[in-house]
C-alpha cells in the first residue's frame, strides 16, 4: 500500500449519518468511499465515482477463479440447483 496523508474535515450530521450508512451498506470503509468521490472529481466525472465489475472488485482481493463467466447462459448448470 502507499504511503497515504490524514486528512480531518468537518461535515453535516445528516452527510456524516449518509456516509456512516453507505459504508456499512456496501462493507467499505468511509475513508474509502471519500477517496474514491475526491478522485472522481478529480478526474472529471462529476463527482461520480467510477463503477467496478465484480471481477475488478475481486481482483483487489488477491485472485481470480476459474469457471464459466456467468452461469445463466448454460441451463445445465442449474440441472441441480435447489436439489
């Protein structure tokens, strides 16, 4: 990881609550989700940040896996499901 600078601000009850609940909703941490809006800006998306895969989401976690791309598009993969 690189080497990160602290920065403390001062923000609203109800965008600290939004925040706060956000983070719990989607499991990151509330530095994460600020650092991902500021480099958005950044960058000129508006403000909005830029959507991740769940295969790019995976990736961070350190490996990938093996096996059809999505499950839905043979109907014998779900020959068993539910069995």
């Amino acid at each position: 990881m690189r080497h990160m600078k602290t920065l403390s601000v001062k923000i609203p009850d109800p965008l600290a609550k939004w925040l706060l609940g956000e983070a719990k909703q989607t499991r990151r941490s509330r530095s994460e989700l600020v650092r991902e809006a500021l480099e958005a800006k950044r960058q000129g998306n508006g403000g909005k940040p830029k959507r991740r895969s769940l295969a790019d989401a995976l990736l961070e976690c350190g490996g990938t896996f093996d096996g059809p791309g999505d499950l839905s598009t043979n109907p014998r993969y779900m020959d068993d499901f539910g069995k």
